[in-house]
C-alpha cells in the first residue's frame, strides 16, 4: 500500500535527476535543521509538522532507488547512518529547550535516556548483524519512536494536558524493553548459532 504512494514519487524525483542519496541527504539535513531550530525555541508544533514532512521525504529515498534501478550497500549505510543523525537532533533540539525556556530538568534528563536508548536499540542490531545475527525484534523501532515523540511534541503546544511528559515516558519504557528484548534475542541467536557449529564440527570430525 505504501509502495503505491512512494512509487510515482520516487519516479518523479529520478526524472528530475535526484539521487537516492541525495534524498536521503536532503531528508536527513532537514530533519536537523528543523530541530535544531523550532525546537529551541519553544515552537514544538511548527518543528514536528516541518520535521515530519523532511522525515517523509527521506523515505523516498528507496522508491527513487528503485526507479533508477540504482540501490547499494552504501546506499543503506548512508541511510542508516543519517538516520541516527537525524534521530539525535530530534532529541538533542527538545533536550535544549527543556535546559533552557521549557525549564524541565526531569523532561530533559528524560529526553537525554530516549536519545541513548534509541542508539542502543540501534546499535545492538547493527553488532549483532556483524556476528553474523539477525536481531530485528522489538516494541520500538525507529519508526513507532519518531511516531511518538513527533505527535508528543506537537500536541503539547496545542494544549493537550500532559501529552508531553507522556509521550516521552512511554517512549523511554519502549526504547527500554526494546533494548532488553534485542540482548536476549541476540543472546539465544547466538547461543543457537555457537551450538549449530559445533554440531557441524562433530559431524565432521565423525565423518572422518
């Protein structure tokens, strides 16, 4: 369903002569520059809407992938890596305000837990992966967490009570139990994997 929106899009974007790594650049810079700036500030509901639509773009960068027929591993390294760019700008842009005119030292010490969960949610699929793992589970990826801070962020302007400190509790408690959930799941995947080996070791050395 999705694919039916990105599609078209992503054929427009390749007609014009962009690059999926130039859309990612483009989506990910936005994405910080935004931040950064409304955020400080104390204009949360302009930040989210102007970040969210950079965030949008920056999906496009594999239906323009495709269109070109041009996808690539550092492609997909590139994207990843901006991604916990543009991640940590999010983050880094609210942090600073609750330090300054939000004036919410427990928000912001919040907000710097979501900002290191949310790399080690990240960081623990990436190591396991060089293992030679797949560690993919979890309550929080990226996509539910930008969900959540996103619409916390924006409605809090608006003057929905309390939808701000919710948001980034129930965030912190996903990033959390996702952080748990990918250690134990890259623990027995590994475990299974040490054993298989040595299955193949003893059939080996029976063979012989």
């Amino acid at each position: 369903m999705i694919s039916r929106v990105t599609a078209p899009l992503g054929r427009s974007l390749a007609r014009i002569g962009l690059t999926p790594n130039i859309v990612t650049i483009i989506g990910a810079a936005g994405v910080v520059v935004s931040a950064l700036y409304f955020y400080p500030r104390g204009q949360l509901y302009a930040g989210s809407v102007v970040i969210t639509v950079f965030a949008l773009f920056d999906m496009l960068d594999g239906a323009v992938a495709r269109a070109k027929d041009s996808a690539s591993a550092f492609g997909a390294f590139l994207d990843s890596s901006l991604d916990r760019v543009a991640d940590a700008a999010i983050l880094a842009g609210l942090m600073w305000w609750f330090v300054g005119e939000g004036d919410d030292p427990l928000l912001a010490g919040l907000t710097l837990f979501c900002l290191i969960s949310g790399f080690m949610v990240s960081y623990i699929k990436a190591r396991a992966e060089g293992l030679g793992v797949n560690c993919d589970v979890g309550v929080a990826e990226r996509t539910e967490r930008l969900i959540i801070i996103l619409v916390a962020v924006g409605l809090s302007e608006l003057g929905v009570p309390y939808i701000l400190a919710g948001g980034l509790w129930l965030l912190a408690g996903m990033s959390l139990i996702t952080v748990l959930q990918r250690l134990v799941e890259t623990r027995a995947r590994l475990n299974d994997s040490e054993r298989s080996r040595d299955e193949e070791i003893d059939k080996a050395d029976n063979d012989a």
